[in-house]
C-alpha cells in the first residue's frame, strides 16, 4: 500500500515509523492508495483544496482547535485520525476506504464521527477541584497536597462522599474515619486524592444509557471499580497506580458523549463502530486530552479494547473484563500472570475480591 503523507518533517517519521513493513508512506507524488493531510492549525485546513483527489483522504488533526473540527464536514474524507495513533486503527481505516461502497460507508460515519468529537469538544469542562487533582497525578508538592485538601474539606458534598467510601471494607480501616485530615493520616494523600477524583466525575454520568443497557450511576460504579482494581494490579507489577487508578476511572468516559447518538442497543465495541464508525475508547481520548489528561493514561484508554494493548492498557482492559465478570476474576487474572511477572498473586486474588464484595453494583 502506497500512501503520500502532506505535512511536517516529524509526522512523517512518525507515520513511517508506524506503518514500516504494513505500508510505504512517503511525501512524494506517489499515492497510489491513500493520502494522508496532517492538518496543524485552521490556517493549513483552509489550503486544502475541497475536490476529489482520486485516493481516499485522511485528515491527521495535531491541533486543538475546535474551529477545525467544525469545517472538516466541508471536505470529502475518508477518516480522521488523532494522536497518539495506533498502527492498527490505522490500517483498518486504510483496508476499509479501499472499495468504493466501504468509502461510502466510510464517509456516512465520518459525518457522524464529526458530530460525536464535536460534542466531545464540547463536553463541559472538569470541576476545579478535578483539574487540580488530575495535576498533581504527575507532579504532587507538599504545598499543593496541602491547598487541595483544604478545598476537599470545603466542599461538603465531595468530603461526605469521600468519608463515605473512605470508610468501606477495601480500605480496611479499624476505626470509622469523620474527617478529610484522618482520611489523609491513615491512607495517604494518594487514596484520598483518588477517591475525590472518582466523585468529582460523577456529574457525567447523570443521564440515560439506555442504549448500554444500564443506569448512570452503575456506570460510575463499573468505572471506579475498574480503577480500584486497575490500581492494585499495578501495584503488584510495580506500575504507576495513580496513573492506572485515573485510566481504569475514564475508560468508558467516551460513553457519556456516545449514548446521545446512538440509536440501537450495543453489546460490544463491534456494534459502536457498526453505528458511529468510532469506539468509545476513541471518544474518551478526544475528551481526556482536552481535559490535559497525561499521555500514557490516554494512550491506555484508548487501546484497552484492541487486540494487543501495551502494558497499561491490557491491565485496563483486564480490570474491565473482571468487573463484567466477577465469576471468572481469578481466569482473568492468572492469564494477565502469565503475560507480566505479577507478585503474589494470590494475595492480588484476594484484593480484587474484597473491591468486588465491596462495589456490587458495578455493571
């Protein structure tokens, strides 16, 4: 396969780099088989001719503008695709625009794929305490630690909630705690700063899922379940926890914009792209990078539904399966041990049990 690429020196690396041994992309004339535009800002967009070039055309979108976006339907595309880009996405976009009647099809979902990361754009933006809280995942100062836990403790409604959870069986603790400051005392600022984070995502769930087959608030549940989970495999494959706890919390976030275009019942990620052309792990990368999500935890959300994740976003997608289904916990587990060295892993076992006992509303 044969494809020009029209943009900078870098993204052409990087697409070469991608692609090697699956495709010969280059920044010659030569596009035989697809073109790829990388498109930097709303200036580059506007030079773009709006004609047929012969050869399916992707746009590669590098800038957060959301005029961008919006213009796009202008042009005649096969697909978008957004970093961080993955090969195999890549080319089943490419495989697909290869006949005529898939390029129609193609260009049917575009347009919807347009309208769904319009919205996702869109999407309101995290509270305050949230946007706080998700920077000090990468960089936690005392002097920080200290001025967010004092708004935790303003805010009645998070602190009630966070006491709440606080005080469940997983976290084990042997005298019930009433306050933020012994909540941070006896688990640590991470845990309480977690546990916030989960609450403060809440608001996003307050609508119908009717089309998931489940209710808003098992929604919320099945993510902070997976978080918790995802987390404690981390910690028993010495991982980032923090980062794994905030890819198992926004996993299925794309699902909040996706439930308002949907127009059938869906048992799986085949039947989302089978109605929209896109994924929900593909929306919830568009939300988490305008939310200034780290790049890893994004990378793994939105890979945790492809045949061979990387690390995090096979533990993501190991957390997920367990919590759907919590009678076949331990099989998911001892397959995900016999991928990467898990320490103890019955102790591992057992953890994720007390989550599950704990969290039985998960869905």
């Amino acid at each position: 396969m044969n494809i020009r690429f029209i943009g900078s020196e870098n993204g052409l690396i990087t697409f070469k780099k991608l692609l090697n041994g699956k495709a010969n992309v280059s920044n010659g004339a030569d596009a035989k088989d697809a073109l790829i535009f990388e498109i930097s800002s709303l200036e580059v967009l506007y030079k773009i001719p709006k004609r047929n070039f012969g050869v399916p055309v992707f746009f590669y979108i590098t800038t957060p503008n959301k005029s961008v976006i919006s213009n796009i339907k202008e042009y005649r595309i096969s697909g978008i695709l957004f970093p961080p880009l993955n090969a195999e996405s890549i080319m089943s976009k490419l495989i697909r625009s290869q006949t005529q009647d898939a390029a129609v099809n193609e260009r049917d979902y575009e347009t919807l794929r347009i309208k769904i990361i319009a919205k996702a754009e869109n999407i309101p933006t995290l509270p305050t305490i949230a946007q706080e809280l998700i920077k000090l995942t990468r960089n936690a100062s005392q002097a920080a630690i200290g001025q967010v836990t004092s708004k935790i403790k303003m805010d009645q409604g998070i602190t009630s909630k966070v006491i709440k959870l606080v005080n469940s069986p997983f976290y084990g603790v042997r005298k019930e705690i009433a306050s933020i400051d012994r909540a941070t005392m006896l688990l640590g600022f991470s845990s309480v700063k977690n546990i916030a984070l989960a609450i403060s995502l809440d608001q996003y769930y307050q609508k119908p899922f009717n089309m998931y087959k489940t209710t808003g608030q098992a929604m919320w549940q099945h993510a902070y379940n997976v978080a918790l989970i995802s987390s404690e495999i981390g910690k028993y494959l010495q991982q980032d926890c923090d980062a794994l706890y905030m890819a198992g919390l926004m996993h299925d976030i794309g699902k909040v914009v996706m439930a308002d275009f949907l127009v059938k019942e869906v048992e799986d990620v085949q039947d989302e792209r089978e109605q929209l052309g896109c994924s929900h792990a593909e929306i919830a990368a568009v939300i988490m990078n305008k939310w200034s999500v780290a790049p890893a935890v994004v990378d793994a959300v939105k890979t945790h539904h492809d045949t061979r994740p990387e690390l995090y976003g096979r533990i993501v997608a190991a957390a997920n399966h367990i919590d759907h289904d919590t009678d076949n916990a331990d099989e998911y587990i001892y397959q995900l041990g016999s991928e990467y060295p898990i320490q103890d892993i019955d102790m591992l076992k057992d953890s994720i049990q007390t989550i599950l006992s704990d969290n039985t509303d998960g869905s």
